[in-house]
C-alpha cells in the first residue's frame, strides 16, 4: 500500500499538470490584428506537436507499468487518467486534423502574400470553396469560430498585400 500510495502521489502530480496543459490550450488566443492565414497553421503545428508530445510520454513503459500497478490496486486515481487520457487523444487528433486542412490552404497563404491585388482576386473564389470544404468535412474545423477566426486572418493578409502594393506603386 505505500509504494500504492506513492505512486498515485505521482499519477495525480500528472493529472494536474496535464489538467493545467490542457486548460492553457482551450484558453482565448491572445493575437495581434493583423496577423496572416500563416499564423492559424503555425498554432496548431504547435499545439500539435504539445500534445503527441504529451501521448508519446503518456504511452512510455514508464508510464504503462505505473498505471498497470494502481490497476491491480484499483486505485480511484485511474477514473480521472483515463479521461485525461482521452482528453488529450481528442485535442491531439484535433491538433492534426486541422493542421492537415489548413496545409490544404498553404498554397492559397504564400499566393495571398506575394500576389498584386488583381492577381490576388483570381484566387478568392477557390480559396473560398477549398475553405468551404473544410469546414464541411472537418470534424473539428467546422465551427463559426474556428472559420471566422480563420478568414479574419485571410482578411488581413490581403490588407496588408494591398497596403504593401500600393507603397510600392
């Protein structure tokens, strides 16, 4: 029962740690105004890589043989992992799936940037049908404030080529 109790001491030093990851991540981004399309794939490159990060340590034999030592003695602290553990499965397939989408748009990001106004507009409708797919077929990207969130910086990379078009002209 001591090394038990140890190691829930352990497990629930985890539980709070990866409470306080998650929490972090479902918190409001602080971002600037006029940040690009580019910024939206960097975050959740970044959260994605947080959270397989946090599976690949979750899913170590470390890790394995001490949550298969509280099982054999039932230990109560396994009801709150095993939801911490599908917690963090969602978060780090939502991660992936919405980088996999917004690579879909990559393409549409560097032509946004480098493009002249005229030439910038020729690539709006497909941009706009390729973001309509996504928020139709992702299980994850297709809620009003992911998309706004997402066309809020398309928005202000066109601005900004624009601005930057007619400094130059």
């Amino acid at each position: 029962t001591e090394v038990t109790e140890k190691l829930e001491e352990v497990v629930t030093t985890w539980i709070k740690q990866i409470r306080q990851v998650l929490v972090e991540s479902e918190q409001m981004r602080r971002e600037a105004d006029d940040l690009g399309p580019s910024a939206e794939l960097e975050h959740w490159k970044t959260r994605m890589s947080t959270f397989n990060s946090l599976l690949d340590e979750i899913k170590s034999s470390r890790v394995k043989k001490i949550i298969n030592i509280l099982q054999a003695a039932r230990s109560k602290t396994l009801k709150q992992w095993k939801e911490l553990d599908s917690s963090i499965t969602i978060a780090a397939n939502e991660a992936k799936d919405n980088v996999r989408y917004l690579y879909t748009l990559d393409k549409f990001f560097c032509l946004l940037a480098k493009a002249s106004p005229v030439t910038m507009m020729e690539h709006v409708p497909s941009l706009m049908n390729t973001i309509s797919m996504i928020y139709c077929i992702s299980p994850y990207y297709n809620t009003s404030e992911r998309v706004t969130s997402l066309l809020l910086k398309i928005t202000n990379q066109m601005i900004k080529t624009c601005k930057t078009y007619l400094c130059e002209g």
